[in-house]
C-alpha cells in the first residue's frame, strides 16, 4: 500500500529509538513520543493530527500480556482499544460507559489495516496475536487485580496506558488507528526478573520494519 502517510506513535524515548531502528529512512511515516498514559496520549496525538494530514494513526509499544493467553515475546495486534478504568463500580459490578448510556470505553482497530499488518507478520512467521488490548492509568501489579480485569474483560489479551487516548484523538479526526504492541511481562505481579524489556524492544524494530515493507 504505497503513498499512505502514517503516524507511530509511542510513549517513551526507548520505544521510538526502537521502531526508528525498523524503519530507517523514509518521509512517509513519522514517529513521535506522545507521553505516559491516556490522557497525555488523547492531547498530544490530537495535536498532531491537527497539524498534518494522515491516512493512519497507530499506537506501537510495550506491553504487559495476560497469562494463558499471550506469552512474554509475543507480538499483539489489538482487534479494540478498551478503557479499562472508565466506568462506574456498583455493588453489582463494574458498569462501562456504554452500560451507562454516557458515551464510548472501546474503539475498534481498522479491520482493514490490522489483516494487512497481522498477515504480513505471519508470513514472516513471527508470533502474533489478535485481541482487545486494555488501556489502564494503573498497571496492574497484583494476581488479584489482574483476574479482575479478566472477569470484566474476558477476551482482552493485553494492557497497556496509552491505547485508549490515541484512539479517541483518531476517532475524533476520523483517522484509522490500530494499537499494536510487543509482550515485554506477564500481567500480574510486577516481577522485574522476568521482565523481557530489551526484547520486547527488539520486536518494536520487527513491527516497524514490515509497516514500512507495506506502507512505502
């Protein structure tokens, strides 16, 4: 898919340093740090997009997985963006916004581009999987929280922080936007020696070099 202009967008120096590593040379794609979190993430890419035309909006990074269903080293292309937090707790349970009737917790990816990416990926067989992606303020550092989640979200198959705020900026710009993320910890306990950062790392510059193999 040539001459498609398309924003990366990522949370930290490290994550873009890595999908600049993928990418090399080219004008038709930029990357920019848009912050820690949702609300960092909605205004900065929402700027961005306000200044410059794209055809693509897509949020790459790190991620922690859920256990039983993606493993430490996988890649994660999210099939919907999901505000995790958003909502209200009742003595029944959580309620999201929609079961509120006040508005939208969950965006879907592009179903078009998610095929492309998701296919290219496996024809280079790399590990990769398709699935909500949760978007939390807190990451979760405990067992407990983390069955929580899995009994609200049963489907989801990854958190991260920034998801959900970029896809609301593209939602509101009516630009296409995919959430795509490599596995660096299980989510759960915050178990530091098995974090895999560096690799997880690594697989950002595998992301960004099949996105430039189908987009220049």
């Amino acid at each position: 898919m040539p001459n498609q202009t398309i924003l990366l967008v990522t949370s930290v120096e490290a994550e873009k340093q890595a999908i600049l590593n993928g990418l090399g040379h080219t004008n038709q794609i930029s990357v920019e740090i848009v912050g820690v979190g949702p609300m960092q993430a909605a205004v900065h890419t929402a700027r961005l997009l306000m200044n410059k035309n794209y055809d693509l909006v897509i949020n790459v990074g790190i991620a922690g997985g859920f256990v039983n269903e993606v493993e430490i080293g996988d890649i994660v292309v999210g099939t919907s963006t999901v505000a995790a937090e958003l909502g209200s707790e009742t003595k029944d349970g959580f309620l999201t916004l929609e079961e509120l009737g006040f508005g939208e917790s969950m965006f879907s990816s592009n179903p078009h581009h998610r095929s492309i990416i998701k296919n290219a990926l496996d024809d280079k067989q790399y590990a990769t999987r398709l699935g909500p992606i949760l978007t939390v303020s807190t990451t979760t550092g405990t067992k407990e929280t983390s069955e929580k989640l899995k009994r609200r979200f049963p489907s989801a198959i990854a958190e991260a922080m920034e998801g959900f705020g970029v896809a609301t900026a593209a939602n509101v710009f009516n630009v296409p936007m995919l959430e795509i993320r490599s596995i660096s910890n299980r989510v759960g306990p915050r178990n530091k020696e098995e974090w895999k950062i560096k690799e997880a790392l690594h697989q950002l510059t595998t992301v960004s070099s099949v996105i430039k193999e189908l987009y220049t």
